[in-house]
C-alpha cells in the first residue's frame, strides 16, 4: 500500500517566522511531487511542485525533496496569517497515480 | 479565462438512491480528474478522463463511475448510494493528461450528504 504520510498538526508559527511542513512517502520510485494549500471550505490549489533533489525557491516558499530518504517538505519564509490553511503534499508515482497525504493544518499567530 | 466549474454545488440524498455529479473543465483542458475528499482518509483519487477515455482508475468499487464528453465535459455517477460516500467531491482539469507533469486546476466541489 503506497502512502504519504504528513502530521495533522495543527502547526502553530508566529507571524514573520518560518513555517516548515513535512511529508514521506512510501513509493521509491515517485516521480514528482507536489504542495497544494486549501483553505478551510474552499479548494486546493497548487503552491509548489519538484521533481529534483534539492530546493525549488518561489517567493516565500521552498520546497525540499530527497528522494533518498523518501522526504519532502515546504518551507514558507516570513509567514503571514493568510498562510493559516491545510497543505496537502501529493506525490506521483511510477504508475501515474496521485497519492495525496491527508495534510497538515498550519495556524500563523498574529 | 473561467476555472473549473462543479454542478450542484450541494446534494443530498438517501441510502439506495443513484446521483450523477457534472464537471466542466478550464477552456481548452481535455484531462479531468475526479477526487472523493473526506475528513478520515483525505483527498483520494477516483479517476481520470482524456478524450472522452478513462485513462487512470483509484481504488473505488464499481458503483463509482464517470464519463466524458466531446466537450472535455465530465460526469461522475456513483450509484447505490451508501453513509459513507458523503463527501466533497471535488473535480480537476489539466492542459494535458495529469501525470507527473501537468498541473491540475481544482473546481469548487459538490458537497454529497447521504442519509
């Protein structure tokens, strides 16, 4: 059984700090992966994706993958309360099937 | 340019009972992608259209099925409704197929409640 696997939380972080969210996963052989943000009562939406080692920079946001220790995660630089959302990590694997985790809810403290 | 548009927004029906939930796409996306998310077990994928073809299957019983239509239009029937299919539904379209590359466009959801 492939899974993702991401804390609830919720994940509290002070206004101006870094909010640092993380995912595993168990399929070896994914192939790209993605951090989609939703608000309460609203849809997904795509944040980032990364399908290389290393970092991807976009604004405030970085996303980290190691493949080798099957780990990915989102860094959110000078976080702001309208970060306060669920993120969603959603991997692909080698089957092209989305496997999404069941996300970590993020609160940002004013 | 109109997102990804879902009707009825809301639902409710009783156990036994059949419903067919629409989709359409972004102008220009051929690929749909249908989602079940519930607060136990996430957003978990349903299934995939292209070209009027299913081209990806999740882990659902028979009685979740879908079509597409020349238009890229989708539907999404699920029949025999049980307690446990009340979730959002929720509908994505890409350029191409969704695979590792593409990205995917959310719609709104319709809201299933099954009494």
């Amino acid at each position: 059984q492939k899974e993702v696997e991401q804390n609830s939380g919720p994940l509290s972080v002070p206004e101006g700090a870094i909010a640092s969210l993380n995912c595993t996963y168990s399929d070896r052989g994914s192939q790209s992966f993605f951090w989609y943000r939703q608000y309460s009562g609203k849809s997904p939406e795509l944040i980032m994706f990364i399908y290389s080692n290393g970092d991807k920079e976009d604004g405030r946001f970085t996303a980290q993958l190691n493949k080798a220790s099957q780990y990915v995660s989102l860094l959110i630089r000078d976080s702001q309360p309208s970060d306060s959302a669920t993120y969603l990590c959603a991997v692909y694997g080698r089957d092209d099937k989305i496997i999404f985790g069941k996300g970590t809810r993020l609160h940002i403290l004013p | 340019k109109a997102g990804v548009t879902q009707t009825p927004r809301y639902l409710i029906k009783t156990r036994g009972q059949q419903v067919t939930l629409s989709c359409s796409p972004i102008s220009g996306h051929r690929s749909v992608s249908w989602y079940q998310q519930t607060p136990g077990q996430g957003l978990q994928f349903l299934f995939e259209y292209f070209s009027e073809t299913q081209r990806n299957k999740g882990n659902f019983p028979g009685r979740f099925s879908g079509r597409q239509f020349s238009n890229s239009r989708s539907e999404m029937n699920v029949s025999t409704l049980e307690l446990g299919d009340s979730a959002l539904y929720l509908c994505a379209s890409s350029l191409d197929l969704a695979g590792a590359y593409n990205e995917q466009f959310f719609g709104p959801g319709t809201r299933l409640t099954v009494l």
